[in-house]
C-alpha cells in the first residue's frame, strides 16, 4: 500500500452560490468571471449576488471550449486590461481549466506558448474562485489543469502557481440546466474517475475511502433513476457529493491515465467528455489495462443499490455499467458517437503525451488498446 501524502489547500463549500459576495471578499473587489455562455441564467445570478456585497463584476463568456488557447489569450488581455483583483469560473470542466490557466498567467509576462510547452512556471497567480456547472472537475482539488492547444489541439498537464486555487463552491442547484440525460452520463464519468483511482497501484487506504464514497453515491443516483424516473434535489446533492469525493481520491492520486484519455478523445475530436467516459467505463473495467483483483471483484459491491431487481443484480462491475447504458439508452461504442479510428490513434498519442512521465508502465498501446475495444 502507498504511503499518504496530503496537501489539498482549497476551501470547498458545498451550499447555495449565493454566498460568494460573502466568501470572495478578502481577496479584493474587481472580480472577472469566465463562464460558459450556455449558463447565462447562473452567471447572472452569481454576479448578482457579487455586486450586491460590492463587488464590481466584468464577464468573459466567449468561451469556446474547441479553441481553448484563442479563447484564452482573449480572456487574458481582459483580466490584464481590468486590473481584476481575482478570477471566479464557471461552466463545465473544460471552461475551467481555461480559467484556472487564465489566473495563472494574469500577474506576469509568461507567453502562452512558453507555459504550454513547459518552458516556464508562473509564480503567483490570481486568487482563483471555481464554481463547476454540473457539480464535478476531477481537477477542482489540484493545483494544476490540462490545457488544450488550438491549432493541433495536443493537450498538456501545466502547474498553476501554489495555492492558487483558494475555494470551490458546489451549488447542487446549478445542475438543473442540466437534462436527465446529460446528468446520467456526467454521473457515469464520475464513476470512471472514481473506479480509475480505486484501481490504480498509487492508491492508498485514505484514497480508497474517497473512492468508495463516490462510487457507492454515483451509483445510488444512477439506478435510483430507474425507479423514479426524475431527479429530486437529493439526488443533484448526491451527484456533487460524488464528485467531490472522487476529487478528492484525484487531489491524492492524480487523475488517472484513462480519465486523461476521455479528455484527449474529446479535446481532438469535440465530442462531449461525459459521453466518451460513459462508452469506456465498462471497458475500463473488463479490460487487462487495470488487472483482475479483490479491488475490481469488489466494485460490483459498491455499485449495489437496494432498489435493484433481483435480475438486475450481477457480479461483474463492467456488466453493471452495461446494463446501465441500456437501460437508459446511453451510448455504449465509440462508432456510435461518430468517431473513426483514426481519431482514436490520434488520442491515444495526446494521451501517451500527457501520461508517459505521470503513469511510466501506461504505454501508447495500452491506451490505444481500450479505445479499440470500445470503437
């Protein structure tokens, strides 16, 4: 078992978001929020609930997630020209990791180039606020993000200054701009995360506690749906419960080779993350990529929900979560998602490129092997 390490530094609230005028306050008052132009309904609130302790508010939401460094060079010449005191970003994960590099690179005179290529680390960033839209990031705990370059759209792990990072809120309210099917497939990408760092040799017994928690949530939700057939606020508390617990596994193992994949397959090809990660949880589990064992024997377990009927019941994880793309009708093959084989040989080299010095026994085939199997 590996040895605990911890050092997770950002206060994390999960509660209304209507408590940011209060909470942002210390770390000055020109605030710039980055955010998604498809939440407009939420971004107006927070900036309500800003500038009524205040606060002045300046909004970037040309944010395309499919031109992420364009998009960020224009979301910098906004911060630098504002003098903003702090960064708050909003929206989905790939709009945060945009934000989180646009408050690293804000106080200094690092070109954007050189942070991508690792040529150079900023060393103070703006304080950094985070609200996800649909309650998870797997690197809202980490003090870094994976940015994607626009022309070639090759990805990249880049630091973010220490502590950096000074609070997440988690409003389970914010979710319900989401459809009952973006929810069911956002919950079977937290499962992957989750499984993912139950699985990985770095783990440890505090780790797995996290993972465990999350599996066993995600999953309450995503079976529960089958008896209810809605999702009541409970559930979209659970759903953000989960996806900070396997936050938190992700803040002490890092997030995981297969993770890292889905974002590769979906920054080069822009299909949604959560629908690659729902096509490659089952395989993620039935593959040799983690090996058979009493942790991934046991997941099955994890997944039980009371409310399961008795031929529902299996003992096989990877048939579980094949049983829940056809219950639901979510997509289980990647050809069904439009994708082509090359653009699998593609991801997996960006994803090799990410994970070669992170995950050393990870090969490029390995990676391409489990988007083969899932095609």
């Amino acid at each position: 078992m590996a040895d605990i390490k911890m050092n997770i530094s950002p206060e994390v609230i999960l509660g209304s978001e209507k408590r940011l005028g209060d909470e942002v306050l210390y770390w000055g008052n020109r605030v710039l929020v980055i955010g998604d132009a498809s939440i407009k309904e939420q971004i107006h609130s927070i900036r309500e609930s800003l500038e009524s302790r205040g606060l002045r508010v300046l909004l970037f939401t040309d944010v395309e997630p499919e031109l992420a460094t364009y998009s960020l060079n224009d979301a910098l010449s906004m911060a630098r020209g504002s003098r903003a005191d702090m960064i708050l970003g909003i929206g989905g994960v790939k709009t945060l990791q945009m934000a989180r590099a646009a408050a690293a690179l804000t106080p200094g005179d690092i070109f954007l180039e050189d942070y991508f290529q690792g040529r150079a680390r900023p060393n103070k960033g703006l304080p950094y606020i985070e609200v996800p839209s649909s309650g998870r990031n797997p690197f809202m705990l980490r003090q870094d993000c994976l940015l994607t370059e626009t022309r070639n759209r090759r990805s990249r792990i880049v630091p973010l200054p220490d502590k950096m990072v000074k609070m997440v809120l988690l409003d389970p309210l914010l979710t319900t701009g989401l459809s009952d099917r973006n929810i069911l497939m956002i919950l079977m990408e937290i499962l992957l995360s989750a499984v993912e760092n139950y699985l990985v040799k770095r783990s440890s017994f505090f780790s797995d506690v996290q993972s465990r928690a999350s599996i066993g949530k995600a999953a309450k939700v995503l079976f529960g749906y089958r008896e209810q057939g809605k999702l009541e606020l409970t559930d979209r508390h659970l759903l953000c419960e989960s996806a900070l617990f396997s936050a938190y596994s992700s803040a002490l193992n890092g997030v995981g080779p297969v993770t890292l994949l889905t974002y590769a397959l979906s920054n080069y090809s822009n299909v949604p993350k959560s629908s690659v990660a729902t096509v490659l949880l089952p395989f993620l589990v039935s593959s040799n990529f983690y090996p058979p064992g009493e942790k991934k024997d046991s997941i099955s377990n994890l997944c039980d929900y009371p409310g399961f009927p008795e031929d529902f019941r299996v003992e096989d994880a990877a048939e579980t979560f094949r049983r829940a793309q056809g219950l639901y009708e979510l997509p289980s093959r990647l050809s069904a998602l439009g994708l082509n084989r090359e653009q699998l040989s593609e991801a997996a080299s960006i994803a090799f490129s990410i994970t070669e010095n992170l995950y050393p026994d990870v090969t490029q085939d390995n990676l391409l092997d489990i988007l083969n199997q899932a095609f």
